[in-house]
C-alpha cells in the first residue's frame, strides 16, 4: 500500500517512540516521570503538572467503545473507497482515550460498551496504523 | 468552579449588568452568493447595522471581526476590514473560535463599552463559505491528526457528541428530528432563510447518513453571508434609532481539552458558560421567554437545553417532542430557523433573531411579550462555549 494518500502523522523527536512501537505492534504511551500521568494526545508536556521528562510505557491496548460513528460522507478524497467505515472513540484500560477505527464487523455494529483491543495495520513501509477490533467478535 | 466562587464573580460581573445595549443588526442576503467575498461581505453587514442603528460610521470607535473560513488575511482582518471601511478604532482585533467568535465578540464589546476603552464598538462578520472553499472539512488534532483514523469534518464531533448520548440515555434520531422540524419550521416564516420548505420527521429520517448516527437533516448549511452587531452604553442607547436591547447577562467558559477529559463530549463548560450569564443577569432558566440555541448540529441543541436548565441531563430527547421548542410552545427555540435552517452564520444571527425578538420585529414568527432572550454559541473542536441574556429595554427586572 505504498501508494497510500491518507493523512499519515508526521513523524518527529516528539512522536517517534509511538510509532516506531506500533511497527513492533505494541501500543506505547507517555507516562510522566514526576506525577505519573498517564497521557494522550502525545505532548512534550504533561497536561496535568507541566513536566517535560516522561518514559513511554506499553498499555495493554485492550479498553471500550466510548462513543462510535460512521462516516457516510467522504471528506477527503482518500477515503472514498472506505465509506462506509467506523471511527470510535475508544477509552483504554489504563485511562487515556483515543480515536481509531474499530475493524473486522460492520461498521454500524460496533456499540457504545464493546469490548475492543488493538490491532496493528501496516499501511506503508513507515508508518503502521493502531485500530481496534471486538475482544470477543 | 464551585457555587460559592460562582457567586463571588457574579457579583464582579453583577455590575455589568444593563450597562451596554445592543442598539443595531445588520444582515447581508444569505446563502449562495457567487462574486461575494468576505470582505464584500463583512462590509455589508457593517453598512446595513449602521443604518439600522441610525447611526453614521464616524459613531463607531471599536472594531471587533471574525475573519470566517475564507479571509485570506486570517487573523490580520480586523486591519482589512478597518481599512476598507475607513476607520481608525480605539480598539479592535479579530478572533477565531468558530461558532464561539460572535458571542465572545459580542462580549469583549461590551466590556470595552462599560470600562470606557470604546463608546461603540461594531462587531462584524463576513463568509463566502458556500461559494469560496471553506475549510470546515479539516480534521482535528495538534499533532497527529485524527485525519489519520478518517475523522474529519465538523459533523463527527457531534456524531460523537450523539452517540454517546443516545447510548447513556436513550435518545432516539427521531427526537434529534424534532429539532430540526422545529427550525425549519420557523425559517418557513422567515423571508430571510435559506431553507423554507416544511419538513417532517419522516423526511428527516429518510435523508441519507452523513456522519452516523447524524442524517442530513441534522446539519447546518454551508452559506455565504455576512452580519454585523453594534454595542454601545444603555444610555446611548436610548437615544438610538431603534428600542435599546440590553445585555443584562454575559457568560464564557471553554474547554481547550478534547480527549484527555472524559466528559469533552457532553461540553460541560457550555454550562459553566450558562451559569455565569444567568448569574450577572440575576436571573434562570424560568426566567427566559425565547431562546436562540446554537445549532452546528441538532444535538447541539439538546446539550444546550440540559445545561441551561431547561431539562435535567439526559432528559432533552423526551423534552424537545411534542412542539414544546416550537412557536406556540413552551420555549420557542431558534426562532428565525437557526443555523440548520436559516442560514449557517456560525451563531451571528442567533444574536440578531435576539434582538429582532426583543424590539418585536418578529413578524410572524414574534413570539408575543418577549422580554428576554437567551442567546447561545459554541465553536471549534467543542471547545468554546458561551452564553448571554438579553432583554428588552425599559422593562424593570
């Protein structure tokens, strides 16, 4: 899929360690090393007491559907082959949230309370995507 | 923000209250536009506002703008605008927070007005969004974007909004429906509107999915169009062309926040926003006659009735059915079709259709003996709320 037009993060210092874990399949986050929070969107900073010093640490990649949609409507050209396709709003285990696709069932089928974990979906030879599919399908 | 430190900084803002007025509106033609630009457009506004104030432009010391999607300039318009309109303000700026920019500008007017730093101050607004390329398809997210996982454009930020809602309370799309049945409704009595022709909740639930569980029917519009509102002091006002509408109740709060708060999707601060506004004005929800309720989406509208206390939470589904928000109904909601259905304005016409309300020029839609308004708006990511209470001049409190 080298010839994928999707947005695809840019990669820098400050978000390399997490996608550099998801082409190991690991889901890695950001836990900060003076109050312990753990947090999501990545930041330099931890939202909650400002420290700049963290160590990224596995989650168990396992949560719930939080809130689910699906888009019917095709925002960016890129996407017109997956309409339609779910996003979920999925609330890990360890706390912090996250948006991905919910993967492997109809995209209307994915409710709010399912139990999901993460899969991992290599879609360039860089980048490999994290997204969620039902614990028990 | 507890009761207690609410009270102490109502009390702060409780001298705000009925110092300044709205004492002009000015609407451009809504919709689709072709040659129009945001700044033709901004100016327009500001003309029409200017006549209906009865005021000359010389009046006007303050410039305050909302630079829409489509001003090339972006945060420097309050310099194109000011320019074109041959001013040179005490004080001006431009701010973007979307559907948050009129209510916030409306606001930061005010209190310029009440602390002296300018006597009239023209809040002005300008989109060529339909026919000049807006940018409301973007996704969300600093940093990685959430375009990554497709989630993008403006609809899914509610879609998640009602979903979530859906699931903790039961809510159904056909309550989602009443509201936008409800706009349309009013827009049919609006020779302004956009959208006139009368829907039902059948047409509602057959038009086609955008972002689910929110159909069409439950979006605004994309228009080009262009508002302006004009604040000056109650007591200038009364000398002003038309009857003084004043700003008795003023309230914001935002939540820069998305993921990292659990409760980002039912906008919370959009009650802190509320709470503040009734605080200055000294009054609650019993005490509104109308409301204006910002409405990017018909969900928007069922948060907004839960945290302004017009429901308890997760009671607005159950609430809005049965006509209870159209004219003739209990609170008569968006009376001039609103975002859904007037035109998309991003929340300027809201404070309009208030003030239109207050002075009676409602025409057929007029809801009888209106004396206070609640005017709603919110913008971006969820992010900026706020809230304000309007009311008819000359009417003891």
């Amino acid at each position: 899929m080298s010839d994928h037009s999707k947005p695809l993060p840019e990669i820098s210092d400050e978000n390399r360690p997490f996608w550099e874990g998801t082409r190991r399949e690991q889901l890695l986050l950001q836990r900060c090393a003076r109050c312990g929070h753990l947090r999501y969107p990545i930041s330099h900073v931890c939202p909650e007491c400002l420290e700049a010093g963290h160590e990224w640490v596995p989650v168990s990649g396992r949560g719930e559907v939080y809130s689910s949609i699906v888009f019917h409507q095709v925002y960016h050209p890129a996407f017109a082959d997956d309409v339609p396709y779910n996003v979920s709003l999925v609330q890990l285990d360890e706390g912090p949230r996250m948006f991905s696709n919910v993967v492997g069932v109809p995209p209307g089928q994915v409710k709010v309370g399912d139990r999901v974990r993460v899969v991992f979906d290599p879609v360039n030879e860089e980048v490999t995507v994290p997204r969620f599919t039902p614990e028990h399908p | 923000m507890t009761t207690d430190m609410l009270r102490k900084e109502a009390a702060r803002m409780r001298s705000l209250k009925d110092r300044t007025a709205i004492v002009g509106v000015g609407a451009t033609p809504q919709g689709r536009l072709p040659g129009s630009t945001q700044l033709s457009l901004a100016v327009d506004a500001f003309k029409a506002a200017l006549d209906d104030a009865g005021l000359d432009k010389r009046d006007v010391d303050g410039l305050l703008t909302f630079p829409g999607t489509t001003a090339p300039e972006g945060p420097l318009n309050y310099l194109r605008v000011g320019e074109a309109l041959g001013i040179d303000p005490a004080f001006t700026g431009s701010m973007s927070m979307g559907g948050g920019t009129a209510g916030a500008l409306v606001q930061m007017a005010a209190t310029a007005v009440a602390s002296g730093q300018a006597s009239t101050v023209a809040c002005v607004f300008g989109d060529a969004a339909k026919t000049g390329g807006s940018r409301f398809s973007r996704a969300s997210g600093w940093g990685d974007s959430w375009g990554i996982w497709g989630m993008m454009g403006a609809a899914a930020n509610s879609a998640v909004a009602a979903s979530r809602h859906m699931a903790l309370y039961g809510t159904t799309s056909a309550q989602l429906a009443e509201v936008a049945v409800a706009c349309r409704r009013h827009a049919s009595m609006n020779p302004n509107a956009v959208m006139r022709e009368p829907i039902t909740v059948a047409d509602h639930q057959a038009s086609r999915f955008i972002v689910e569980p929110l159909h069409l029917l439950d979006c605004c519009l994309i228009s080009d169009g262009g508002v302006c509102v004009i604040v000056t002091s109650a007591e200038r006002a009364q000398d002003a062309a038309q009857p003084p509408v004043l700003i008795s109740g003023m309230g914001q709060a935002y939540t820069t926040r998305t993921l990292e708060r659990e409760d980002w999707w039912y906008v919370p601060h959009q009650k802190q926003a509320l709470d503040r506004a009734y605080a200055m004005a000294g009054m609650g929800p019993q005490d509104i006659d109308v409301a204006q309720l910002y409405d990017n989406f018909t969900i928007s509208v069922l948060l907004w009735l839960e945290h302004a206390g017009f429901c308890a939470p997760g009671e607005s589904g159950p609430f809005v059915e049965g006509g209870r928000i159209q004219l003739g109904g209990e609170l008569p909601v968006n009376t001039a079709g609103g975002n859904l259905s007037e035109s998309y304005m991003e929340g300027w016409l809201h404070i309009v259709e208030g003030v239109r309300q207050l002075r009676g020029q409602g025409g057929e839609r007029q809801v009888q003996g209106a004396e206070t308004c609640l005017v709603t708006g919110r913008g971006m990511t969820l992010n900026c709320s706020n809230a304000m209470v309007l009311t008819k001049g000359g009417v003891s409190a």
